[in-house]
C-alpha cells in the first residue's frame, strides 16, 4: 500500500513538473519572440530637400465691389408711367429707365414757352421804338427783364420735366426692379442697383506688422478659393491710419472682372505678392507635424547597422591560373542577393517661418538632400523601419493641381 502511494506520489510531481516546465518554457519562448521581432515597414512618400525660389506673400480674406454702384432712387413725387429696362439688363450712361407721368409738368412748359415767346417779341418791339427815338429807356429796361424772367422760367420748367425720368448715370449692369408700373412713387424710392461689374474693387485688411511691406500699385492675386487665385489687380489704396480696435490696416485693391464671374458683396480669398526670394529651405505642410513640445518631420536614413565586414586582398595569380579558378569569384558575387539598405524614420523637431501656397519655410533643423516623409507618417514611430513608394504622393498632387490652375 505504502509503494503504491509512494509511486503515485512520484508521477504526480513528474506531470506536475512537466507542466510548469512547459509553462516556463512557453512564456520564455513568447518573450524571445516577441523581443527580436521586428515592426511591419511602413510604406511612406518622401520628399527630397533642396534649396528652391520662394514666391512670399501676404495672404488675407477680402469683400467684392463694384467700383462704380448705386441704388437709383427718383427725385421728385409721382406716378411710374412706364419701366423701361430688365433685370441683369446692361445699360448705357443717360438711358431712360423709368418715364413718370409728366402730362401737368408737360402743359406747364408748354405755356411758359408761349408766354417767353410774347415777352421776346414785346423785347424786339421796344428795341426797335428805342432805335427810332420814341420809345422811353424804362420800358426797354421793362421789357428786357421780363423776357429774362420767361427764359429762365422755360428753363426751370424743363428741369422739373427732366426730373420725371430716371436716367442712368453710368454704364453698366443693372438689377431687379423694385417698383411696379403705376405706383406712386416718393423721393429717395429706390428703383433697381446699377452695377458696373467690368472694373471691381476689393477691401481687406493686414496686420499692421505688415505695412511696411505694402506699396500702391502692388499685383495681388484674388480668388474664391485658395486654389483658384484666378483674378488679378494692383492695391489703389491704403488707410495710413491703423485700427486701434482690431490693430489691423485696411487697404482696396482694383480687379479686372473680364468673365463677370465676381459680384459686388462677394467673399474672396486674396494674396499680395511679395518680392521672390532664391535658396530657400521649405516643405510642404503635410510634412509638419505639431505637437505639444513644438513642430517635428521624420527624416529617412540608413538603419543603425555595422559596418559590413571586408573580404581580404586575393593573392595576385599567376598567369597559368585556370578559368575556372578565375569565374569562381563571379560566380560567388552573383549567388549573393541585392542588398538593399534598411532605413528607418526618425524624428526631428523643427523651427518653421513663413507659410505660402501649401508651403513651409524651415528656419533650423533640415538641410539640403535630406530625405522627409510627406505621407504616411501617421503610422510611423520614431525609429520605425520605412519603405519608400513616391508613386503617388497627396503633396506633390496638390502643388501640381494648385500650379496648373
């Protein structure tokens, strides 16, 4: 009974040896494996870092408008006869736009034009009776004034006659009419906006730290968008007076509107175009990255590897050495696979400057020919082992997109 406890005793510490042995093992063989795995390379496009030509400039928002606009409003009381123009319809300087009901104003002028008439001839008469010797040189004198008073009154009738029509005092577009044919009209009713859209005008403001940095009849690029700086101008003016408020310097720019495309009151996106600058370090922006402790990029370089061993000098062979002897060192070089170096991204915190057209100056911490990753770095580690594919990179995409328009 005793030997039989005894030998139980005995397989039960060897299986329960076993299996912790084999834990011990599994858990050093995990940690082993995991310790001298390697990380996945991840796929990365890079950028290689060269001096280039940078085109500065001060980028702003601005608003539209016509550099000749009113609202056309009537002078005088009345009562709108006939509309004579459409919406968006384009109008030259002194058409009629709208007849008001001129009948009484009409009569008016038409009887003081007659009685004109009877005071020149009452004029003519005393000239005459003057000349001959009897007529006296009061009524001349009367009769003069008189003739004056008609003339100037003819004169005054057909300003209020003018006044019963709304001329345009400029060519240009003009808008939605906003009175109906028939309705009484009072003065300062404003009847439609006159728009010349040919020539427009943009207002916007720069920080004051930028002042010195602006001069009259400097280019300034206009666009909806940031990408789509189409419209060209020059500045026309600039407020020598700062806001204390927003500390901001208003400034208005001329733009060329050959297309139509820009409406007065519209937003747009404008760049003043700053002197060129040549050997500038910059990336572009995908290639920043911003953190807490300041802005970094990840730079490609060679894997800390050692330095391959070298082969030892061949003895020089005679002249009696076989080809065969002589193909053997090919033979070994060619069996030997391509080595390509591993590389790795390391990160490596800038000092950025100036911002322009999807690029970033770069003040310290990059140099020429260096290589930077513009895309992918999301999954990148410091460290991490990359690979290189440049076949499609979202940065050169969009300057290439941004150029061509």
């Amino acid at each position: 009974m005793i030997k039989r406890f005894i030998i139980a005793f005995i397989l039960l510490v060897i299986v329960c040896g076993g299996i912790v042995g084999f834990n011990m093992f599994r858990s050093q063989a995990i940690n082993q494996f995991f310790a001298t795995m390697k990380p996945p390379a991840v796929t990365v496009s890079t950028i290689k870092v060269a001096p280039q030509d940078w085109k500065p400039g001060i980028e702003t928002i601005g608003t539209v408008a016509a550099s000749r606009g009113v609202d056309l409003t009537v002078e005088t009381t009345g009562i709108a006869k006939e509309i004579l123009f459409t919406a968006n319809q384009n109008v030259q300087q002194g058409d009629v736009l709208v007849q008001m009901d001129d009948a009484v104003q009409k009569a008016n002028l038409a009887a003081q034009q007659t009685q004109a008439s009877l005071d020149k001839v009452s004029l003519d008469r005393a000239v005459e009776l003057q000349r001959r010797g009897v007529g006296s040189e009061s009524t001349l004198d009367q009769a003069r004034a008189t003739a004056s008073a008609s003339a100037s009154q003819v004169e005054s009738l057909k300003a209020v006659l003018d006044q019963k029509q709304l001329r345009a005092p400029f060519s240009g577009t003009i808008g939605i009419p906003q009175i109906d044919n028939g309705q009484y009209l009072q003065p300062g009713t404003i009847v439609a906006t006159l728009q010349n859209l040919e020539t427009m005008r943009a207002d916007f403001t720069v920080p004051e730290q930028r002042l010195s940095e602006l001069k009259i009849g400097q280019s300034v690029q206009f666009g909806t968008t940031v990408g789509d700086l189409r419209y060209t101008g020059k500045i026309t003016g600039i407020d020598p007076k700062v806001d204390p408020s927003s500390r901001l310097v208003s400034v208005r720019a001329e733009i060329s509107n050959p297309d139509g495309q820009l409406s007065p009151g519209q937003f747009v996106q404008v760049r003043v175009e700053l002197p060129e600058e040549q050997d500038v370090i910059a990336l572009p922006q995908t290639a920043i990255i911003s953190s807490l402790y300041g802005d970094y990029i990840y730079a490609v370089r060679p894997a800390g590897q050692k330095p391959a061993a070298q082969t030892p000098a061949q003895p020089a062979t005679s002249d009696a050495a076989t080809p065969a002897d002589k193909a053997e060192p090919a033979q070994a070089a060619s069996s030997q696979p391509d080595a390509t170096p591993a590389l790795e991204g390391v990160q490596v915190f800038v000092k950025t400057g100036r911002r322009s057209l999807g690029l970033v100056e770069i003040l310290e911490g990059v140099k020429a020919g260096d290589d930077v990753v513009t895309a992918g770095q999301n999954r990148l580690s410091n460290g991490g082992p990359v690979k290189i594919d440049n076949t499609i990179d979202p940065s050169k995409l969009s300057q290439s997109g941004e150029a061509s328009k």
